[in-house]
C-alpha cells in the first residue's frame, strides 16, 4: 500500500468531474451546447462558463492570486455584473474561448493547490464576514462538491439533447444494454409511476 496523499486524491477528484464536464461539449453544434433545456435555462456551455468562474475566484482571489487582475470581463462575479452572466455564452463568446478559459482555470487553479499546503488559510471576499477564512483544503472540496454537481446536470442536458450517456470517454457506468433495453426500463419506470399516481 502506497502512502496516503491526500492533495493527490482531492486533485483527482477534481480533475475527473472537470473532465466529465467538459466532455459533455464534444460533438454538438453551438446550437445545442448552447441552448436552454430547463425553465431556468441550464446549458452546457454555461455550465463550463460558470464553472471556470468557480475555480479562478476561490483558488485565485481567495488566495491572493487573482487571475483576472484589475479588470475582469463583464460576466466576473462583481457589483456590476448581470444576473446569471456566467452561466450562458453570449453570440459573441465562441466556444473555444470558454473551453479554453476552462483549462487555464484548472492550470491557475492547480498552480495554487500546488504552491500551498492543505492548510494555508484563504480569505473569500463574497462570503459573509464572519466566515470569509478557510483552508485550501475546505475550498478544493467545495469546489470538488460543485463541478461534480455541474457535471451530473451536464449529464442530464446532453442525454436530453441527443440521447448520450456516460461519465467519461470509455467509462460510461450505464451497464449492459443498449437504446432498447433503456426504453424499456424507462418504459416501466413511466408504468409503475402512473400506477402510483393513480392509488396515491
């Protein structure tokens, strides 16, 4: 048995639920990675937008290591931004920046976690006062507990978009069966449901 490093086990965590998400991007037209698929208008692209917010705010400016500097776009988590900014890409944001953005926040994000033990202490402007000091520890799981939140709605849009499954490339988790055995399970899930709602 190897010798326990708890840095490196976060890090993975965090690194397969980045994966996951962006994955979900792969194959779609601007159309479909853009486009709103609930009433509050979850979207893939957004959802990789929104979370390359996350990791550049709470390893960069809780940190004191901000990536953005001086004069972040108008989606930044700041007074002025727009409601919702960070989680849908306007016509003129392409898709490649956003990706791209993605992965120079984890870059920014894994330089921190690499330059500060567990327990360097932070300090998160957008938190109240009293609790704004944390532990790089408590952010990366945070921060693990968020993505992993984005990329299981990513899940659920892009099933919705054009019937895909999986958590990462050649591990999809979804055992045995293909589209005829999922309609069918979903066919009696939609059976024992009615009948439910029927004696309920």
């Amino acid at each position: 048995m190897t010798t326990p490093d708890p840095k490196a086990d976060l890090l993975r965590y965090l690194q397969e639920a980045r994966d996951a998400l962006l994955w979900k991007l792969d194959g779609l037209s601007e159309y479909d990675i853009r486009r709103p698929l609930t009433p509050t208008g979850t979207n893939l692209l957004g959802l990789v937008k929104h979370t390359a917010g996350v990791e550049l705010g709470y390893f960069g400016d809780t940190f004191g290591r901000p990536f953005f500097g001086e004069n972040p776009p108008a989606w930044w988590y700041t007074q002025d931004a727009e409601p919702e900014a960070d989680m849908w890409a306007t016509p003129d944001e392409s898709s490649e920046d956003i990706a791209g953005l993605y992965r120079r926040a984890w870059e920014h994000a894994d330089a921190t976690i690499a330059a500060l033990p567990l327990d360097a202490t932070g300090h998160v402007p957008w938190w109240p006062e009293e609790r704004r000091e944390t532990t790089l520890h408590h952010i990366l799981v945070r921060v693990i507990a968020d993505t992993s939140r984005h990329a299981g709605h990513a899940d659920i849009v892009r099933e919705l978009i054009d019937g895909a499954v999986g958590l990462t490339p050649g591990k999809d988790s979804m055992g045995p069966g293909g589209r005829d055995r999922w309609e069918a399970h979903r066919r009696r899930l939609e059976e024992a449901a009615r009948q439910a709602g029927a004696t309920g």
